[in-house]
C-alpha cells in the first residue's frame, strides 16, 4: 500500500467509527468510537501533510526551497557545519497548522483569512485532540465536535490540494459518509 492510499484508508476508518458513534446507543461504545473517529481524521491530516511534504522534496525539486522552507516541510533540525547551514537528520517538530498555513500561501500567494470558517475549526479540532492526547482533566467529546473535525480537515485536505496541485482533493465529493463497513 502507498502513502497516499494510506492517507485515504485513516480517512475512511475516522468516517466510519463516526458513523458507528451516532448509531450506538451505549455511552461508553459512543466515546471509544468517537475518539477513535477524533484521532484518525487528525493523523490523516498530518499523514497528508507529510506525503505532500515529503513529495515536494524529491530531488529535483528540493532545490526550489530554501533552507527553512525544507526544515519546516521535511520537520528536520538545520545544522552549521563546515561554513555553511545545512539540513540535519535531527527531527524538528512544527506545528501542523504553520506546516499546512505554509503549504497554502508558498503555493497561492495568498494567506489563509483568519475568518476561514474551515480553519476556525479545524485550530478547535486541534485543541480538543490535544485536549484527548495530553489529557489535564476528564473531556466529553460530542458527536457535533467529531463531525466538525472530519469536515474540517476535508475542507482543510482540498484547500491544500487546489494550493498546491491546482486541483480539488479526489476525495472531496465523497464528503463524511464513509465508503467503508467496520463490523
């Protein structure tokens, strides 16, 4: 299996443990597919950030982006060494979003506007996935907020897609029904 089929699969199985979500009736069932369904469509954001990314930087077109530009894009540390900043191999982290907000403007010219609704949710979907995964208190996710975050991040997916390929996401217009039956 390919990166990009990869990407594809996270996003189907995030889809569909919503959909299981808003048919169970038993609370404990309805959270554990929920924050199943929270996680997987925000690793698949990240999973398509870096298969951009890292397609972006196959030689010969690495040469198009200076030294931050492919310290950000590839999350590696830049080093000094013999005269000269180089790309290290120590892992850099960045924030998803500077890497996503990045990946629009280098590729349309144009920042993301700070009232982009699809943006205004997907920073909230952020917060309430590290809310989950860094956890300082109990957190209720809703099915509202999981729905949010899956719409969110395909709204997020094609922006960087028309960015970047000058084409919609593929997947787009299957929207947040899922193709796929987990049992």
């Amino acid at each position: 299996m390919d990166f990009d089929s990869f990407v594809t699969q996270l996003f189907e199985e995030s889809k569909s443990f919503f959909e299981k979500a808003k048919k169970t009736t038993d609370t404990d069932s309805k959270d554990a597919y929920l924050h199943s369904s929270l996680l997987l469509i925000m690793s698949c954001l990240e999973a398509c950030v870096n298969s951009i990314a890292e397609e972006l930087m196959i030689d010969p077109y690495s040469e198009k982006y200076d030294l931050l530009e492919q310290s950000l894009l590839l999350e590696k540390d830049f080093i000094f060494e013999n005269g000269h900043y180089k790309l290290g191999n120590r892992l850099k982290i960045y924030r998803t979003i500077d890497r996503i907000e990045f990946l629009i403007y280098k590729f349309s010219g144009k920042e993301i506007p700070v009232d982009a609704e699809w943006f205004l949710s997907l920073k909230q979907s952020f917060d309430i996935r590290n809310r989950l995964v860094h956890p300082k208190e109990y957190i209720k996710i809703t099915e509202k907020q999981v729905e949010n975050a899956i719409k969110s991040v395909l709204e997020t997916i094609n922006e960087i897609y028309k960015a970047v390929y000058k084409r919609a996401f593929p997947a787009y217009g299957f929207g947040i029904t899922s193709r796929l039956d987990i049992v």
